[in-house]
C-alpha cells in the first residue's frame, strides 16, 4: 500500500509509512547528524533489527523500553524500532538526577534502556537498583539482530500506548503521560498541510525526549522527508546547517528564537528555501514574532497545547500579524472552551481555565490515575476535555489570548495580577534583555509581585531604577515590591523559564 493510501485511511502507523517510502525512495535521506546520515532503506533496515532484538529478548506489545541519551540518529532508530515491535517508549531527559531517573525508569516498568556513555557515567551509582537491560547506543551491534532479519507483525491497537513522556517536574517523580498511537496518527495527518512531504528538510535542535521535539519529528519522516539532527543547539552552527542542507522546516522554541535573532551576522545566511517555522513550549512575544516575521523567510506558525493533548491553538504569524500578541484559533476539528474555578463553562468575553478536546489527547498520567482524572472536565453532554492550568480570553474574532498560567496568578489585596501582563510592560524598558516575574507571601497584601530581570550588554542600569521606572507606569495594585537582577534565568531544557526555582531561592534567602 502507498503512503498516500495509508495517510487517507482513519489509522495507521509511522512504522507502516517508513516502510513505504524505504520501498518508493530507498536512497533517500531520512535521518542527518554530525556529518553522517542514513537513507530510507538503511532506516527501515535498522527498524527491523531493533525490533527483532527487542523480540528475541521477551518483550511483548504493550511492554515499555526507555531512551536516556542525546539525539543522534541511534537514539531515533531505537525509538522506531521499538514501535515498529508494538512497544512503547519512554524518552527521559538527561539533565534528570541519577535518582529521578531510576524513579522513572522503574514508574514505567522499562525492561530495557537506551542510553549514551554520558548517561551511563551518571547513572553508575543507581546501577544496582535499575531493573531495566542497559543497551548502549554508540556500540550496540553485538545486541542488535542480524541485517536482513524480520521481526514478528504485530496488529496495533490505535489506543495502545505509542510513547510515555515524563513532564518536566523539578521535585518529587514527573507525571507520566501516556501518548496512544490514535494521537501520533492525528499529528502525522496534520503534517502534509504544514509542507512535509519527500522534499521537505527539518532542523531539530531541541531533544528527542520533549514532545515538543516528537511533533515535528515523527510527521517529517512520515511523510518521507529527512530530518537534521543536532545533539546540542548553537546559533551559528544552526543557521550553519540550514544553509547547507537548504532546511524547509524547524521547530524552535522562544529563547531559541531570541538568540538566533541576536546573532551577529544573521543575515550573511542564506535561509530562502525555509517554507515553514514552528515555535511552541513557552511564551512567544509578540515583539519576538514579529522580528523573526520580518528578516527569516517563510511561514510562522505558534502552536498552542500540551504534551497531554486536547485542544491545540494555532497562530499562522504570517497571515495575521495583527494578531501576534495571541496564540491563534482553535485548529480544525479541535473544541475549546473557557471555565470557572468551580468548573462551569464561560461566555464569551469573560477570562478562565482553558480546557480542550481533540482527537489528540493522552490516555492518562501512567500510574497516577487520581491525577489523570484531576486533569479532566466534562461537559453537560459528557464530552472528555483536558483541562491547561492555563488562563485565557477569546477575543471578538475568536482568537485566544493567554493571560498566564492558573498556578502563576498572584492575588494581592484580593486583585488578581497576571505576571505575563507586568512582563510585558517590562520588555519596553531599553535596558532589559528578559525578565519575569513571580508572586510571593507578603503579609499585608497575601501575595505581592517581583521581578528577575536579565539586563541587556553592558547595560549599568540599577534595579531601584527599573522598580522606579515600571511603578510609574501601573496601576497600584499591580506594583512591583522589588526587583532583582540576574546574569540569566534558569529555564529548562526546552526554555521554559523555572519560576519556582527563582521563588523558592528567593523565599530562602
């Protein structure tokens, strides 16, 4: 069967659609990393002995294997091999504590691990206490099956789990949502209207362990086009690669964005054959859009979701730029809607909880099935939808904008402050490169706003004069109480910036 004729069918598999093109465009790239490459046939080959490897090990459909390691084409064979076996994956992240990760590792119940030599050096002292067969990505050709070894069909069910991604929790054991094929399906559909297809090219400098990662991965090679690998992101060495292999595609998230727009000698690259860009994950400023609108060729779109599923936003920059400083309309087929603190669904106009519904949404928290139910809200006729912690208002042309996260809210004085309002005021100033700001107890007001702020080079600005030159601009109960200065902000590996490491340091000073 064609992939064309898979893509029109209600369900598929990426495995069956890699296969396809392995037979209609064997020496096609599919995968590009550090000078080294492997074409179609040479991908769908490696699929094969994966699977059979897990196969001739016990592992069975509906069984989980783990990957801990940094992207490199190994680490994406691994990842199709194992699904091609009906088996489910669990990507970590690397930056996790040795601890963390055994506690993760041990949640899922992988009974084999993927992993790099950094990994396994940091892993060492939790060695004893993981369960899971370490297999070694870099110098795993005596574990793999022989080439040209076939593994066992399996049938897959669109419900079973395709992934399990663990959220990015700075305390205690992550959540682990679990993904079904259903959901991977709908994203790789999606794909041929964003441009992915044989011709296309993706850069991907963020890890394969993010969703945010995996939704432009997973439809690039669906869809038979190749994508460039990059372990560890670096501005020039990035618009370095777009040239060179003439990148049609990418996803980046906003600080990303930031430094490539920052980057001396930007424009010496020649990045006319970019047809779409794709930024997700964290707060896109309007401002930011638009720089990147006006001097990098080709579409932006922001997509806004999470890695649970629901309903997912889109914003074509490029055709509205009179909307950038929202995240777009509900995409098709996508059902969003706005609630109170008490649940019930809200009118127009009025500001609450995002929830939404999609063919795309996780099956639950792995494990945790309290947590996933706490995650959910039905309607009055009994529909599923994902609630976002997020807050959010339409606009009159149904546009969403976000207003911040539910969690992120300070009440002062029995007012509710939206930090991301107060930020935005603090981007004006001339001297600040980036900021934040979080809410603290305070024993007057209940809550009272601060700010860290990243100042721009060289730049010999006081906080005292920031906190001056902001308060005169506000209203009283929106007040900063102080402001702190920072070399940077600590953000996690796909650039959300970590406000509560910043709270808790402040709070314990």
């Amino acid at each position: 069967m064609s992939a064309e004729a898979l893509l029109d069918r209600d369900f598929g598999t990426v495995s069956e659609l890699v296969h396809e093109h392995a037979l209609a465009q064997p020496a096609a790239l599919a995968l590009i990393e550090d000078g080294r490459q492997l074409d179609y046939a040479g991908l769908d080959g490696c699929m094969d002995r994966v699977a059979v490897a897990l196969q001739r090990d016990g592992l069975q459909p509906g069984d989980v294997v783990a990957i801990c390691a940094g992207s490199s084409i190994e680490y994406g064979v691994a990842f199709l091999g194992a699904l091609r076996a009906g088996i489910a994956v669990a990507p970590l992240a690397p930056s996790s504590t040795p601890e963390s990760l055994a506690a993760m590792i041990a949640d899922c119940g992988a009974k084999v691990l993927f992993l790099d030599a950094a990994v396994a050096k940091e892993l060492e002292p939790q060695r004893a206490s993981i369960a899971a067969t370490h297999v070694a990505l870099m110098s795993w050709n005596d574990w793999l099956a022989p080439q040209g070894a076939q593994p066992v069909p399996v049938a897959i069910d669109p419900d079973a789990a395709f992934n399990v991604i663990y959220s990015s929790g700075t305390t205690g054991t992550p959540k682990g949502i679990v993904q079904p094929h259903r959901m991977r399906w709908a994203h790789v559909r999606r794909g041929s209207d964003s441009g992915y297809g044989p011709s296309s090219v993706t850069i991907l400098s963020t890890p394969l362990y993010s969703n945010t990662t995996l939704v432009s991965f997973f439809p690039s090679l669906a869809l038979g086009g190749a994508v460039v690998l990059m372990a560890k992101f670096d501005a020039l060495k990035y618009l370095k690669l777009a040239e060179q292999h003439r990148a049609t595609h990418t996803m980046l998230v906003p600080v990303q964005y930031q430094r490539l727009m920052d980057s001396e000698g930007f424009e010496r690259f020649d990045l006319s054959s970019f047809h779409m860009k794709f930024c997700t994950s964290a707060p896109f400023s309007a401002a930011l859009k638009k720089r990147v609108l006006e001097r990098w060729p080709g579409g932006l779109v922001e997509y806004y979701g999470m890695t649970e599923g629901g309903g997912t936003c889109v914003l074509q920059a490029h055709r509205f730029p009179d909307k950038l400083h929202t995240v777009g309309r509900p995409a098709p087929g996508h059902d969003i809607r706005l609630i109170d603190d008490d649940g019930h669904e809200l009118p127009a106009g009025e500001a609450g909880e995002i929830v939404g519904r999609s063919p795309a949404m996780m099956n639950g928290y792995h494990n945790q099935p309290d947590k996933g139910r706490q995650a959910e809200w039905y309607d009055a006729s009994g529909q599923r939808f994902i609630r976002t912690g997020d807050v959010g208002r339409f606009d009159s042309d149904g546009f969403l904008m976000l207003l911040d996260r539910k969690k992120d809210m300070i009440i002062s004085g029995g007012f509710n402050i939206y930090p991301s309002d107060l930020e935005a005021v603090l981007a004006q100033h001339p001297a600040i490169d980036e900021a934040t700001v979080v809410g603290v107890p305070s024993e007057q007001w209940g809550e009272t706003p601060i700010a860290f702020v990243v100042l721009q080079r060289g730049s010999t600005t006081t906080a005292e004069e920031i906190k001056s030159w902001f308060n005169q601009r506000i209203g009283k109960t929106q007040r900063l109480s102080a402001v702190e200065l920072k070399d940077t902000l600590p953000r996690s590996a796909i650039g959300k910036v970590l406000k509560r490491e910043l709270r808790d340091a402040y709070l314990a000073r």
